[in-house]
C-alpha cells in the first residue's frame, strides 16, 4: 500500500509540474508549435536518463525514491521518458531491430489510435 502511495505522491507533482511547464513556455513563447510538450518530453528523457544512471550504477537509493521520482514524477511528468528509456536498454542490448520496431510501431500505432478515437467520439 505504501508504493502506492509513494507513487501516488509523485505523479500528483509529475503532473502539476509538466502543467507549469506547459503554461510557462505557452505564455513565454506562445501555443502555435507545440513548445510545451516537447520540452516536457526531452526534459523528462534527460532526467530518466539521468535519475537511472545514478541509481542504477552510482548510488544506493531506497526502492521508494526510484519509486517516487522514476515511475510517479516522471510517469506523470511524460511517458514518453519512460518509452525513450526502453528503446535505449534496446539499443544498449544490441537489439536494435527491436528498438526500430519500437519507434516505429509506437509512434505509427498510436497515431492511429489518436485517430481512431477521434473517429470513434464523433460517431457517437
């Protein structure tokens, strides 16, 4: 119950904070390109990036951090750290046909999917 918890925490600021980022470069820099979430999206593959290395080779950290700021701030800040951070252990693992099909797949499966949904809503 308790990870539940600790993730719960973490995603409640992942979310406020990919929210004032957003509002942030909206207002700085204006909505006509979508500023925002890409800055949200490579900020959150760097600090995964980042974050897993020093937990992973560097440092000791409780499971509830890694908890906390891996899979609540960053899960809520951007999944798409989360996917970049895969198609990397992929390519670290020299399956880089997996990694393409990742890319491709994802990024091709989903725009179908925003696709399909939007169909789907209007036909309702």
């Amino acid at each position: 119950m308790m990870n539940y918890l600790v993730i719960g925490l973490g995603g409640f600021a992942g979310a406020i904070s990919r929210y004032a980022v957003g509002v942030w470069i909206g207002e700085r820099w204006g909505r006509s390109f979508p500023l925002g979430t890409l800055a949200v999206n490579v900020s959150g593959c760097f600090l995964i990036g980042l974050l897993m290395t020093v937990f992973l080779e560097r440092s000791m950290v409780s499971p509830q951090w890694r908890s906390f700021l891996v899979v609540g701030f960053l899960g809520a800040y951007t999944t798409f750290s989360a996917f970049e951070y895969e198609t990397g252990g992929l390519v670290k693992d020299g399956e880089l046909l997996y990694a393409a099909l990742n890319v491709i797949l994802s990024v091709a499966a989903g725009f179908a999917a925003l696709k399909l949904g939007e169909v789907l809503a209007r036909a309702f």
